[in-house]
C-alpha cells in the first residue's frame, strides 16, 4: 500500500471537516438529475459549478462509463422476542447460504439477543439468532420451507442511512433507475442522479455503458476511528465483473480511452480487479483502502456524492484528486449550500 505519503494525511484528522446539519439532504432532488453539479479539475484544481443533467457536456465520446446495477433489499425486519413484548429489530447484511435461510445480522438490542434467542417477526415468522460473529454480527436462520425473498419483500423496510431521518421516502426513491442485482444493503447513491432519458443522452454521444456489481455492505457507514488510518480495519465486499464489462475495461486501459467511474463502490470493484494491470472478470471479495499514496490502475475520472468527515470514502476521493484539492471542494460546497451525503449533491471529478 502507499508509502510516499505525508504523515499528516496518515492521520483520520486530516479528513474533518464542518457541515452545518441543515445541508445534510433529507429528500433526494426531484427530478433526479436537477441536483447540482461540483466538478474539480484535478490537473489545475478549479471547480465549476453545474447541473447534473449537463454531465454529458462533461463526457467524451470515447469514454466508457461503469455503474453499479446492486438493488437495494429491504433489510430491516421488526418483532419482538419470544415470550415477552419488547420490540427487537435485524438488519440482514449478507446471505450466509445461496437459498437465504441463513444471513449475517445486526440485531437490536444485541445484549437482550444471545445465540439461541428465538425472534417473532411481524410476520408471526420465527426465527432464530445461531451465533455470534466478529464486529458484533449474529447469524440468523430462517424455517427452512419459507421463501425468504417474498418475506423480506413484503416485510422488510427500507434500510435508509441513519442520517436521514425521513422515514416516509419512497422505496423506489432509494433504487437507480437501473438497478437490478438484488442484495445491497446502501444503495451505490452516486448512481441516484441518472434517469433513463440522461443515460440516453450519453449514449447518443457515443460513450460505452458497461455494468458491475458490489453490495453496499454496513461498513460504508462505520467512521474511521483509528487515530492513524493505517490502522483502520476495513470491511470487505463482495462484488462481480462480467465478462463484458472486463472486455471493455481492458480495451480502453489498451487504447487510452477514459474510464469514468459512477460511485465510489466502482472505484472499489475496479481497482481491486485490476492489480495485475488488466480487469479479471467474475466473482470476487476486497478489502481494498485506497487512502492518499494510492496509484490507481483503472479510473481516469469520478462521479461521487459528498462523503461523511473522516470516512474511508474521503479517503478515497482524496486519494484520487489529492487531499488538498477535495478538501477546497468540500468547503467550497458547505459555503456555497450544497446538500450532502446519500440524498444530497454530487462532483465530477476529472
């Protein structure tokens, strides 16, 4: 990992940053693509203030565009404890088995839930805590005859960040108009500014839209709380590169095409694919930090939402367009009322 590095940027409070509470967006834009725009130029610094419905005026025509197609489930199941009243709450991170009975969970309370508890959904359904895990997960089993998909559809609620207090929001409103690969946990919110007719127009121009997969796990919300970020331990994720989306990877890394990555968990997916210096289509896990220091071997330019002070995505953007540049940003962008994190505005950073 990186080495010629200032000690300061090794330090978590090199990411802080102040944001008045009232621009932490509680409602996404409407329409999707009327949020606005920051764009920073990495190579002189200089930002512009724009729309995001004028990204492809942004775009080349040889660039080649990847999103992540992860769905969102709603994965916060209520109920109560068996044998008494007071209401419980799991929030079902990833599948422990391919047919979904068993899941990694947080539970809450999880001093009141110890392995061996039994769990009356809403749904009158039981189920069971079987073990505790690491970073205080649980693994949870569901009946074994029961389709589990249909319960959580039916059941489950919108997992929105914690930061957002809205609980009213649409399901859809926390979805890409694109997403399609089912088992995310936070949706990839760079993506929640396109709509059909915006991915059109960038098609029309010429540039490639090639898709990945990468489950937004929890740990996309966890701060860094290590003192030296070196020694923060990241989450791993899980993520899939099809065969195409390689291809054409790997023929614009040949031919010096731009690859422009929608969020953060594309960032993420690409480079640790690409470590040798060329995409390995399939099925993967990472637990890649890029923080400052980091040589990127696959993206030439970012589209990304504001990031929480002192987060591992901080971080990363820092690494990508340096960290005094991205801290400019972010202050140009408190000063100028910029709405942030999930719901909020977005940057184009090239």
């Amino acid at each position: 990992m990186p080495k010629d590095i200032q000690p300061d940027l090794l330090k978590t409070d090199s990411y802080d940053y102040d944001l008045p509470p009232g621009q932490i967006a509680q409602m996404p834009a409407d329409p999707r693509d009327s949020s606005r725009l920051l764009v920073l130029d990495r190579s002189t610094g200089c930002l512009q203030h724009r729309i995001f419905r004028e990204l492809p005026e942004l775009l080349r025509s040889n660039d080649l565009l990847v999103l992540n197609d992860a769905r969102v489930i709603p994965a916060r199941l209520l109920g109560r404890k068996m044998g008494g009243s007071a209401r419980c709450e799991i929030f079902l991170l990833r599948p422990a088995h391919p047919d979904w009975t068993e899941w990694e969970a947080l539970v809450k309370p999880g001093r009141k839930l110890p392995p061996g508890t039994a769990v009356l959904l809403d749904t009158e359904t039981v189920v069971r805590v079987e073990e505790r895990l690491p970073e205080g997960l649980r693994r949870i089993r569901f009946p074994g005859d029961l389709d589990v998909h249909e319960l959580i559809e039916k059941a489950g609620l919108v997992p929105l960040p914690p930061y957002i207090q809205n609980e009213a929001i649409g399901p859809e409103r926390y979805q890409t108009v694109y997403a399609s690969r089912e088992g995310a946990v936070a949706a990839p919110t760079a993506g929640l500014h396109f709509t059909e007719s915006l991915l059109q127009n960038i098609r029309s121009l010429g540039v490639e839209i090639r898709n990945l997969t990468l489950h937004v796990g929890i740990g996309t919300f966890r701060p860094v709380k290590e003192a030296d970020i070196r020694n923060h331990p990241m989450h791993e994720e899980f993520f899939e590169i099809p065969e195409e989306t390689a291809c054409s990877v790997n023929d614009a890394l040949r031919n010096g095409r731009r690859i422009v990555a929608v969020g953060t968990t594309v960032v993420r997916a690409l480079e640790a694919s690409s470590q040798t210096g060329a995409c390995l289509p399939g099925l993967n896990r990472t637990k890649l930090f890029i923080y400052p220091g980091y040589r990127f071997k696959a993206i030439g330019a970012l589209i990304t939402n504001f990031h929480l002070p002192r987060s591992s995505l901080l971080m990363l953007v820092s690494a990508f367009a340096g960290h005094e540049p991205i801290m400019k940003a972010y202050r140009t962008a408190v000063r100028e009322k910029y709405r942030f994190f999930s719901f909020g505005d977005a940057m184009f950073i090239e």
